[in-house]
C-alpha cells in the first residue's frame, strides 16, 4: 500500500445528513458551508475542465463537483479509478440541474480498488460470486447492503420493544454438554483440555428457562443458533433465533405479544403493516387468525384428521397426501406431517396455527381441554413458520418422561431426537412457574420485511461450498 494513504479521516457528513440539511437550497445555490464526504467513486463524468463523481457510502450517494480552477490535483483526479476510496472537502451546493454536490476544493485518495465490481449498470449478477463475495456484492447492488440495513434495524426495534416492557436481554452457552431445546442435528466439537464433546446449540430454550426458574420472569437472547441439516431458500445451518421467556403466561399471551411485536417492528422498519411479499399483500396489523392445526388441514386440504382414527387410517391418508410414511411415526407425527405438505405453505396468513400433536411436542404443557394435544402455536407468514410458542411445561415427571420418549427414538436411529438433559429436570424440580415461551426466527423475519426471497439475502455471509482455487 502506498505510504502517502492516511491513517485516518475526519468526515464531517454523511450523503443523508446532506441530503437532510439542505433540503431546501435552491438550484445554482451555494450554501457558505464547508463538508467533508467520504466513501467510493463509483461514477465518473468528464466535460473538459470539469468533472463529476458519484460518491457512494453506507447512507446514500452525493456528487462531487471538480474543476480545473478550483481543485486541487485536478489532473489525479481524473485518474482515479472507480470504486477507489476518496475524501472531498468543499463547499455544499446544488448545480445548476439541481443535484446537490460538493464543490471539491481537496481531495485525497483513501485506498485503491484493484478489483472492479462488475458491470456498473448491472451489478454482480452470479448469486454464487455475490454471497462469496458480498463486500463486492454490497456496492455493485445497492439492494443487497438496503436488505442487510433492513435487518439491522428490525433487531434493533426487536430490542427497544421487549426492553420497553420489562425483559432482560441474557447471553447462554453457544457449547452445550447436551444439545437440546430442538428436534435437530447437532454440529459436535471437542474441548481439547477437558477432553470432552461439545455441541454448537441447536436452540436457546433450555438455559433460558433456568433462568426463570432461577427468578428471571422475563428474559430474551437474541443469538445464534448452529443445526447439521441441509441448505434450501429458508434454511442454513447457522442462523439467528430471538427467544423469549415470561413468567405468569401462557401461549395466549404469546400470540397477544407475538402479532403486537411483528406489527410494531414492521411499522418502524417499513413505516407500516401492510407489506407486499412475492407480489401478494400481507397485512400484519392485530388480530392475527388463530385456528387450530386440525380445522386448517380441513379447509384447505380437505383432510379430515384425528388421533383417534387409528393408525393404519392415518398411515393411508398420508400416502394419500404425499407423504412418504416411514415406520416408527405415531398418529401425531403423521397429523403433523400432512399438515407440513399440505397446508402449511398454502398459509398466506398471518395465522397462529394452533394446538400440535404432544407426540411432536416434547417441551410443551398438555392442552387445558384436548387430550393428546399441547398448547403450542405457530406463527405462519407468506406461507412460513415465523416461529414458534409454547405454554411451557413445567411439570419435571413429565419432562423426564418425554425425554426418555425421545431417547427411544434417538436409539432407533432419529438423529433429530432430543437428548435427555438431567440437569433441565432437576432444574424443573426446584420449581417453573406457568410461563409462556416464544421462539421468532430472525432471518424469516427480514426476509418478510426485506421482500427477500431467500434466507442467503439477509444473511451477510451465508454457508457456501468452498471456493475451489485453480493454482497455476
């Protein structure tokens, strides 16, 4: 790098804060103030003894305006090459076409760009070079760097909302002796001084109602979770989870919460509820349906289903929808599958999807009024589960009993079985309060106000084969 590059820069604008400021100067206007911009030339205009430069940073674009008389270097100037980085200072003004510029009185190079970012009209359009390749990827697409924003800016509202009504953000172990709190693969490391296996968490679950067993009523972890399974447009193996935790509340409540978050951050990040997703129209302001899980397969499968219809029925309605029935599922597994073929994703919604098998649902509390079901709901969204809800269980017989259900199947050979955590029992045992419990995946939810169509558009760096390296 050459030595003359700075090691700092004092910017005293953003293209925003310009944009703001002097909204109202006039076209051939000069406003008397000096501003110093930095950020990317990502466009160049040459008319003799001037120049005009399209400046690009993280806020917006401003353009600066250069000539032979009043800049200085104006001759390097021209030889800048695009996407290099540059300071300007000068005057603030608006052209005569009214674009407002600064008027460049100096100027200097910040860093080189020895790579181009593609096409400047078309962008990067290989999606394999614009995930890999995202710090590239971010300036030839502006949308790309406006979705991630997106993101941010939901997380941040998410925060401000629960904060606002009395939770507390915690952090839980990312190394787990026991992966639980989810039906799923774990990734396995090993510590090498203890000399032990340890799991990358599959979910936040369990810790965080240790804590409210330990008199934290209400607690939420925003954090990554990590799960061995495959990549599809809704799904990579590291990912982030907000989990949430109160005291005194059922899964009532957390619908009530739920519909009032989702719609409160959409208003915030969007500037309303009403969304346009796939070219179809979303409305997110309360109520939200709620229906149960059994009543939806009906309307819009035509499938009537119940537990208590025996086995073999079950089995035949299954292959009748599709679904390709593998030997140790019982009736709720099957009521569940059919639901997940045929109707979960012709739910446009939003609708909480209500009351799940307990086969399929080893945390949650036995419904109040339907036997052999929990109070669980699902929050569906453009056809995708949002997330996920609970009346807890509290009671640790019980716990103990599903853990040892799942251990079963864990022996026959399901690898997404849960593992038996003795310790969350014995914790139970000192004493969990009715709580309600709500899972909210972060990546949907920026896909749902980003418009993104897959979960690798909200992610920075999503997983990726490696990059084969041909060596000369």
């Amino acid at each position: 790098m050459p030595a003359e590059l700075p090691y700092r820069v004092e910017v005293t604008a953003s293209a925003a804060e310009l944009a703001e400021r002097y909204s109202a100067l006039a076209a051939g206007e000069a406003s008397g103030h000096l501003a110093t911009v930095g950020g990317r030339a990502m466009l160049r205009r040459e008319m003799g003894k001037i120049a005009f430069f399209t400046l690009s940073e993280w806020t917006g674009s401003v353009q600066l305006f250069a000539g032979a008389q009043w800049t200085e270097r104006f001759g390097e100037l021209l030889h800048v090459s695009l996407g290099d980085w540059l300071a300007a200072t000068g005057e603030v003004v608006r052209t005569k076409t009214g674009e407002l510029s600064v008027r460049v009185q100096r100027w200097e190079l910040l860093a080189e760009a020895r790579r181009t970012f593609g096409d400047k009209w078309r962008g990067i359009a290989d999606t394999d070079t614009r995930y890999r390749q995202r710090y590239a990827d971010m300036w030839a697409n502006p949308r790309s760097r406006e979705v991630l924003l997106t993101r941010s800016r939901a997380v941040s509202s998410l925060r401000r909302f629960l904060e606002g009504r009395g939770f507390v953000e915690v952090e839980t172990p990312v190394f787990q002796t026991v992966a639980g709190g989810a039906a799923a693969r774990p990734f396995v490391t090993h510590h090498n001084a203890l000399d032990m296996d340890l799991y990358l968490r599959i979910a936040l679950e369990l810790h965080l109602k240790r804590l409210v067993v330990g008199g934290m009523e209400k607690v939420f972890e925003i954090g990554r979770v990590f799960r061995n399974e495959g990549l599809s447009p809704r799904h990579n193996p590291e990912f982030t989870m907000l989990e949430l935790y109160q005291a005194y509340a059922d899964y009532y409540d957390m619908m009530a919460l739920t519909e009032e978050m989702v719609s409160h951050v959409a208003r915030e990040v969007t500037g309303g509820t009403h969304l346009v997703y796939s070219g179809r129209a979303v409305e997110l302001a309360p109520p939200w349906r709620r229906a149960s899980l059994l009543e939806l397969v009906e309307e819009h499968a035509g499938i009537e289903l119940s537990l208590d219809m025996g086995l073999n029925e079950l089995r035949k309605r299954a292959a009748a929808a599709g679904v390709a029935v593998e030997d140790p599922w019982g009736p709720g597994k099957l009521v569940l599958e059919i639901y997940e073929k045929t109707t979960e994703p012709n739910l446009w919604g939003p609708v909480f999807v209500m009351d799940y098998p307990k086969e399929v649902s080893p945390l949650a509390r036995d419904h109040r009024s339907k036997a052999g079901f929990v109070e669980r709901f699902e929050p569906i969204v453009a056809g995708r589960e949002l997330g996920n809800a609970f009346s807890e269980l509290t009671d640790p017989d019980e716990q103990r009993a599903n853990f040892e259900a799942q251990a079963k199947l864990r022996a026959a050979g399901d690898e997404e079985a849960m593992a038996f955590d003795e310790d969350y029992v014995r914790a139970l045992e000192y004493g969990l309060p009715p709580t309600g419990g709500l899972g909210i995946g972060i990546d949907r939810l920026a896909m749902l106000l980003s418009g993104a169509e897959t979960i690798r558009e909200v992610i920075a760096f999503p997983t990726l084969r490696p990059e084969v390296h041909e060596r000369q």
